[in-house]
C-alpha cells in the first residue's frame, strides 16, 4: 500500500508540466497551458509590478513561477529573433536590456489568448482602455509587459527564460475546512 502511494506521488512529481491535468474523479481534462509576462523595465521604474500581478491574480490565473533579471542581450536576441532586421530591433534590445524586468509564469485554461487580451494592442494608441497598455503605455517603444503570442511561442519563451526547477506545480487547498496545524 505506501509502495503504491510511493509509485503514485512520484509519477506526479515527475508528469511532465505540459500533461494533461485530471481534475477531480470523473471531472474534465485540460492541458495546463502555461505562458510567459514580463514587466519591461519601464513598467518597473514605475512601480507596475504589483498592478501586472494583481490583474492576473484577480482573473484566476495561477502563478508557477516569478523571478526579477536583468536579460542578457543573448537571451533577448533569441527571444526576439523574428524581429531582427526592424529597423527599432536594436533600440528594442537595448531598453530591454536598460533595467530590471519581473518574468512570470501563468497557468490556466487558454492564458495564452487571454494575456494577449489583458495586455492589450502593441501599439500603445490602439490599446483599448482597461487593458494593461491601453491604462498605462503611451508609445509603442514603452509598453510595460510583455506576454507570449502563441502556445507554442510561450513554451519557447519559458524554456528561454526560466530553469524547470523554477517552476513550481501547486494545487488549491480548501483552507476553510483544512485542519490547522
Ligand atoms: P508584442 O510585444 O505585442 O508581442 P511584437 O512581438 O510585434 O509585439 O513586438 C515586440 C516588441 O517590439 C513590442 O512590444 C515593442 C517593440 N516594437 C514593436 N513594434 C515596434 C515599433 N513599430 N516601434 C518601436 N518598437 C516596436
Ligand atoms: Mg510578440
């Protein structure tokens, strides 16, 4: 019997993040889509950080990992290789690499699609009020957070970013009814 729960903790332990989750017996399965939001260094300078969260915290997304870097430009280069050749890549590079940046990881049903919707347009003046560029961003060169486009992207980005061991795996505990320790 503990050699089963042994068995069985340890295949949880070791399910590979992009698994399929069983919630409950009998409940849905989903994939547990991950995807990467950084807050740029202007959004750090202007004390952003905790309004970024609190957005992403207040839509029920689930933080797995979270960490504050300066980016190499070597990681930057890769993270941005589609956009080499644009005439602003190497501004780009250089103000992403000007300050700190706060890199996180969000989990849930479709994060990918909607952090782009919470971040709003790239370009700031087509950001539409509420989301996290259409409130804070004025210029396309400063808009505040950064989040992945695509599933596959964002599995990319987060490979790029962040080590597997800084991710963290972590289920909702009932705390009304858990008995104290
Ligand atoms: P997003 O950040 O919305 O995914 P992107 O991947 O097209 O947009 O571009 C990455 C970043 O490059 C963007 O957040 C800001 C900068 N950028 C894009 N277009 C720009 C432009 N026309 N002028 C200056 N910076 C630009
Ligand atoms: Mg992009």
């Amino acid at each position: 019997m503990g050699r089963f729960f042994e068995r069985a903790s340890l295949r949880l332990l070791l399910r590979p993040w992009s698994a399929p989750l069983r919630a409950g017996s009998g409940g849905p399965t989903w994939p547990r889509e991950r995807t990467l939001v950084a807050v740029k260094p202007d959004g750090v300078q202007r004390r952003l950080v905790g309004d970024v969260i609190q957005r992403f915290e207040r839509r029920g997304f689930r933080l797995v990992g979270m960490k504050m870097l300066q980016v190499p430009e070597s990681v930057l280069a890769e993270h941005y290789q589609d956009l080499q050749g644009k005439p602003f890549y190497p501004a780009l590079i250089r103000y992403m690499s000007s300050g700190p940046v706060v890199a996180m990881v969000w989990e849930g049903h479709n994060v990918v699609r909607t952090s782009r919707a919470m971040i709003g347009d790239t370009d700031s003046s087509e950001a539409a009020p509420g989301t996290i560029r259409g409130d804070f961003s004025t210029h396309v060169s400063r808009n505040v957070v950064h989040a992945s486009d695509s599933v596959e992207g964002a599995q990319r980005e987060i490979q790029l970013w962040f080590q597997s061991s800084e991710l963290l795996s972590w289920a909702d505990v009932d705390h009304h009814s858990a008995a104290p320790v």
